[in-house]
C-alpha cells in the first residue's frame, strides 16, 4: 500500500517535475471523465456563495441540537459512570484542520473535562483500558498522518473493553459515505464499526457545503470545524455540569442550550452579510488589481502532545476544499496584501501587534473578534487596529455555560463563530471572482480518490496566477 502523506507534508515536498507532471495531466485530459461518489449531471447553484455556506452551517448546527443532544447526554452520562469508576476519560476530535487545535487545552473556557490529545500514538493509547472512554472523530490514523500499527487497532481497543463514542466526520468512512469515494487505507473500518454509540455531526461525507458551478469536481468552503467542535464544546458542557453536579444534575440541557446559543449567534452573523458582501468584493478588487497574496494570522495555541497552532490559520491555509491563496502569516507581507486576524479574544497583544505591522506596511488588514470582554470595549481592541472588522458575537470571557463547580463559564462559541465568519468571507469573495470569470482554485481532499493528484495538477496554475 502507497504511502500517504498530510497536506502540510505535500505542501512543503512537492517537486517542481510533480507539478509540471500535474499540469501535463489536465492539459492530456480535457475531457469530463465520471469518479465515483461524483455528480456527472451537474446543476449550477444560483444562490451567493456565503449564503451557500451560511445555510449549511445552519442546517448542520439546528440538526445537531434537533436530533443529537439525547445521544449527546447519553454518551456523557456514560462518560460521567466510567470515570467515577475509576476509568480514564480520552478525546481525540482532530480530523479536519479547524479541529486539530480548537480543543487546545488553554482556550479560555476549555475546562478540560474532555481531555483532548491531538495524537493518541502510544503512550494514551497503549494505556487505554477496560472501563475507559474515548471519544472521536477517527477510526484508525494518527495527526501525523501515520497509520495506526494495525488497521483494527480502535476496533481491539473496543473489543478489551474501551467505551467509544464517534463523531461522525467526513474524513473517514460512516454510514453516509458511499463506496469508491475514498482511498481504502480510509474505507477499512467505518466509525460504526469500532464505536458503541454514535453522535451524528450531521455532516456529509463531504466536506465543502458550497456548490460552485465553475468548480463542478468537489464542493467547496469546509464544513467539518464547526460541525465537530458544536459536538465537542456540547459533550463538554453535559459533562462538566455532570462533573459539577456529582451526577444529579443534567446531561441534556448544557448541550441544548449550548446548541442554543450557537444558532443565536450564527443568526446575527447572518445578519452581517451585506458587510460580508463588500469586504470580498474588495479583496476581489485587490487580488486582481494588485496581485494581493492572502495572509491569515491567530494567536497559537498548545496542544496535548501535540504542536502549537492556530485553528483559524490552520482551517485557512491548506485544508481540503479550503482556498489555495490563503497562507499562514508572513514577515514578507507587502503593499496591497491582504490580512485577515481571527481571534477568540478582544485584546490578544501578538494579534494587535501583527494588525499594526501589517496596517504599516499598506496591507488591508481585516478581523474577526469579539468586539468587548464580558461588555467592556475600553482601551486597546483589534477591531479598533484594522481596516475592516466583523463582530463574533461573543464577549464571554470563557465560555458559555455556568455549570456548578467551575469557576467560569465553559464551552467557548468564539471557535465556531469565528469559523462561520472565515468562510461565509471566503465563499463570497470566491464569488466575486467566479463573477469576473477567475474562479479561484481550492484544495480537494487528499484523503479522496483522485485528490492528490487533482491538487498536483492544478497547483501550477495557481502559483502562475496567484489565486
């Protein structure tokens, strides 16, 4: 079996006779040639880009709340007995770039009941034992790209008496995923097979939610970030209130008003999109008139034996059905770039440093944030640093939800608020551009059938242009 390599891997290694490799395919095979789990009669969408996503997203938050918090409360409570047993409670939602680090251990309102590693290769994962509890989004591949030592390994971790909860996602095979899609070191075992229980994320098994008529291979614009992280922030309200309450208190209603509450403010950023609209027209107008490269910066964040990173940055800058402009921010950032801050925070010192430089040096700087702390908006904010700013709506110091026994609130929404802005701005700037008849290219996912290949391909075309 070939070896698979990440995107990030493939990024940095790709040589340049692979890429010329690459254009020479697209440039042999112009004709339409049907893969499957692919449409060959397809449609073209009429509706904006964001309003595209934006509808997605929805869909996916509402039919969590609508259709999982009793799975959701069941997994927790589960969780809750095992560890007052005397079992090891584990978490490894990290598929999808956004996840990798929105768990991270010192996000401001992680209480950590759910303990996330960002790779469970050896050490946790040799410890797991009968009476543990796992829950996650992976059936059988590290972070680091590496298989598991036998492709069974989480199915004999549940057969020696591991209690595992998944999290649907669309990077490995579930019962949604049609055969063929995907390479088969991913299509061994489905989620269903290794689990105990499900929590339906409500995502497909792809990953892009917006359909653009130019890019008729793959949808674009992920969805995966804010559809694992609504179960995982959810899981972690039940199951700290569970903690907080010594287990007289709800499973069910933390997760449901944290679900709540997600759609609330997804409808105000909602209510943003005029401001969405012009924002991407600009950068439409500055990719093309001045050959603007997109920068994206957050401030990093630490994972459990794992990297530091950013999941804005990460989300942005190489994901599967993500741009192929977006990169990760630069000292080289010049005159008629563009860039954009995402932060959970109002007043992070590295992310207003970063808006000044770059503000200095020409850039059109633009922020998504919460706009006060806990209502205050006095002194230094990033959205008083930048160009043009989006609300998140969401000023709570930590998180959330008050549960008994923690000194804050817990289960942030400025992750997946922050997302929601991110790619509602992407999709309608992908938009303009398709308007103007320059589509812009964007990643497939390598995890796909054809994908590696399809990016080998395509990405000299757009180092040539730059978008």
């Amino acid at each position: 079996m070939p070896k698979r390599i990440s995107r990030r891997t493939f990024l940095s290694t790709t040589s340049v006779s692979a890429l010329a490799a690459g254009a020479s395919m697209i440039t042999q095979a112009p004709e339409s040639r049907a893969l499957p789990g692919f449409a060959d009669d397809f449609t073209p969408q009429v509706k904006p880009f964001m309003d595209q996503y934006y509808d997605g997203i929805m869909n996916i938050v509402s039919g969590i709340r609508d259709t999982q918090v009793d799975n959701i409360a069941r997994a927790m409570e589960k969780a809750y007995e095992l560890k007052r047993s005397g079992g090891t409670i584990y978490s490894n939602v990290v598929f999808g770039h956004f996840a990798a680090y929105a768990g991270s251990q010192d996000r401001p309102g992680q209480p950590w009941v759910l303990p996330q590693y960002y790779s469970l290769m050896k050490g946790p994962f040799d410890a797991m034992k009968k009476g543990d509890f796992l829950l996650t989004n992976n059936v059988n591949m590290d972070m680091t790209g590496e298989l598991y030592k036998e492709s069974d390994d989480w199915k004999k971790a549940h057969e020696r008496g591991v209690f595992i909860a998944g999290v649907t996602n669309n990077y490995f095979k579930f019962s949604k995923t049609p055969p063929g899609v995907f390479y088969p070191e991913r299509m061994v075992l489905s989620l269903e097979e290794i689990s105990d229980m499900i929590i339906d994320s409500q995502i497909s098994w792809e990953n892009g939610l917006v359909s653009a008529p130019q890019n008729p291979r793959f949808k674009i614009c992920p969805s995966t970030g804010i559809a694992q992280y609504a179960v995982y922030w959810s899981c972690t309200a039940s199951l700290a209130n569970l903690i907080g309450t010594k287990g007289k208190g709800s499973g069910t209603q933390p997760a449901k008003q944290y679900l709540e509450k997600a759609c609330e403010r997804f409808e105000m950023i909602g209510s943003d999109r005029p401001k969405i609209d012009r924002i991407a027209e600009k950068w439409a107008d500055l990719v093309l008139g001045r050959h603007a490269r997109l920068f994206v910066y957050g401030e990093p964040f630490r994972t459990e034996n794992g990297p530091t990173g950013n999941m804005f940055v990460s989300d942005a800058a190489g994901a599967a059905n993500g741009s192929m402009i977006a990169r990760g921010y630069g000292n080289d950032v010049r005159d008629g770039d563009i860039v954009l801050i995402g932060s959970v925070r109002s007043n992070q010192p590295q992310e207003i440093e970063v808006a000044r430089t770059a503000r200095s040096k020409g850039a059109f700087t633009v922020a998504f944030c919460p706009y006060s702390t806990d209502g205050d908006s006095s002194g230094v904010r990033l959205f008083k640093e930048v160009d043009e700013a989006f609300n998140t709506y969401c000023d709570e110091r930590a998180g959330v939800i008050a549960v008994e026994g923690f000194p804050e609130k817990v289960s942030p929404l400025t992750g997946l608020t922050g997302n929601l802005v991110h790619w509602m701005l992407t999709a309608q700037w992908a938009d303009h551009m398709a308007r103007r008849g320059e589509m812009p290219y964007f990643w497939q996912g390598i995890h796909e059938i054809g994908g590696m290949e399809y990016d080998n391909a395509v990405r000299p075309y757009f180092q040539k242009r730059g978008y």
